[in-house]
C-alpha cells in the first residue's frame, strides 16, 4: 500500500494510490488556492493515473471553507474532460456543510457518484 500525506495543524490528507483513494480528516481552513496547492497537486496526482475509478472519502472532514469547496469544485469540473474515470464523492449526514456543499459538486460533473451516509 503506497500512501502519500498532506498535513497541517487541524487536517490530513491522504492518497492512496492502490485504491485510488483520497481521504480528507479534520478540518481544513486554509488562506486560499497557493495554501490547497498541496492538496490539489496529491488530487492531480491521483487522477494522472487515468484510474476506472477514483474516490474522495470527506465522511470525516469536519469542516471545508469556501476556498477549499472552491479547490474542490474546479477539481471536479476538470474531470469533465477526464473520460473514463468514475469519481466516486463519500460524504457524512454528521457533517453539516456537506449535504448542500457536495451535491453542487453533481452540477458540475452529472456522473459524479455522490454517497452520503
């Protein structure tokens, strides 16, 4: 199993590339796109593999601000041109910013998996 990690104070990021699995815990706050660089850089890299399916696991991601959904959105909306490649977005009830925030995300790329528990 090849794990690759993004840390900060509050959060993790973690990709798994054997399951083509990036998994977000904590909650993430930061200043803007040049701070989610690194974040964004470990989606690209998962997705740079052309994979059948690719997962984003935010069931325990307490909290997102707006530049982090910002991240996220443009990273979806580039998947529109990714052929091929089925994102599958896991999300959590528990988690109140999730509900509305990810199934905006379904807008953007209609063939989003979008499953929240």
């Amino acid at each position: 199993m090849t794990v690759q990690e993004v840390k900060g104070e509050d959060y993790v990021v973690e990709y798994d590339s054997d399951s083509t699995t990036v998994k977000f815990r904590g909650e993430l706050a930061l200043g803007g796109p040049k701070e989610y660089a690194p974040i964004n850089a470990l989606l690209a890299e998962a997705i740079g593999s052309s994979p059948d399916v690719m997962t984003i696991d935010l069931r325990e991601l307490a909290f997102l601000n707006s530049s982090g959904i910002s991240m996220l959105s443009k990273f979806v909306l580039g998947l529109r041109k990714q052929k091929g490649t089925q994102l599958v977005i896991l999300g959590s009830n528990d988690m109140p910013w999730q509900g509305k925030s990810l199934k905006n995300l379904q807008k953007f790329l209609p063939s989003l998996k979008l499953e929240i528990e």
